[in-house]
C-alpha cells in the first residue's frame, strides 16, 4: 500500500538534503576518532578522504561493500562477500549496543534502495563510503538520517 504524500517525499528530502551537505552523512561528525586498536576499523579510518566509485573496492576508491571487503582482505586476510547484501547475510547478528570496533552497521536509507554498509569504530561512529560525488568518511549513529534507517549490526569474525 502507499503512503501519505508526506511520507512519501521524505526520503527524497532526505537525498537532497545530503546533497546540499556535501555528501557524507546527513550533519557532519563533530569528532574524529583516534585510531582504533582493531585492525578493520583502523585501515578503515585510514582510508577517509578517499573517493566514492561505484563497484570500486579499493585500494584507491571504494564504495560502501567495497570498503568493507577490502579493510577485512587487506587488515585480516579474510574474504567477504563483495555486496552489502552478501554480507548481511553471512554476519552474525550483534544489537547496536554490543556493537564493537570492527562490525558492521547496515542500513537500508529508503524504500527501493539496496543496502547500505559501514564500519563501527566507537562511540556510535562508523566509517562508510556513503554515494556518488562523496568521500569516504565518518558518520554517526545519532545522526537521525542514520539512526531511522538502521537495520541492524553484524559480525564476520
């Protein structure tokens, strides 16, 4: 069934919204992380600033899968799968208050829309490779953008 009109331009509010920001997340992360002890959040963080590409999967752009499939191949020596559907499939379950540096937070930011994926690494931050025309970066749980479209954490390890 549809929705009220309201809802129904909510999501395309939110893409522009994210948009005119510039294109990491929804509001800009007030703090940066130190780096993280675990080995796949860390070489996550080590690759902020480099740009998005669809289907790229590093070592010099990635997109969201991409990110998680090279940090997990190149920190750990482990292959995952290379979409975002794939590994949330093959991650364990972990709820967002067990979330720990290294899991992955997936998302699903609309209607229609695939999946989303990013790396936890403290404090409700993850890193992600967020859309066309943006960077690699930090976003955060809080941010409600984030927080409404969460499905879940999850554990390849």
């Amino acid at each position: 069934g549809g929705g009220t009109p309201r809802r129904e331009g909510r999501p395309l509010a939110r893409l522009l919204l994210a948009l005119v920001l510039g294109g990491c997340s929804t509001a800009p992360v007030s703090r940066t992380p130190s780096a993280s002890a675990d080995p796949v959040a860390r070489l996550a963080q080590e690759q902020v600033g480099r740009p998005y590409v669809y289907g790229a999967s590093g070592p010099t752009s990635f997109d969201c899968s991409g990110l998680v499939q090279y940090a997990h191949r190149n920190a750990l020596g482990v292959e995952v799968p290379r979409t975002a559907r794939e590994q949330f499939a093959r991650a364990s379950p972990v709820s967002r208050s067990r979330l720990r540096p290294g899991d992955l937070v997936f998302f699903r930011p609309g209607p229609g829309k695939g999946l989303h994926v990013g790396i936890y690494v403290e404090d409700l931050l993850f890193v992600h490779a967020p859309s066309s025309g943006s960077h690699v970066c930090y976003a955060s749980l809080e941010d409600s953008y984030w927080r409404e479209s969460l499905l879940g954490g999850g554990r390849l390890r």
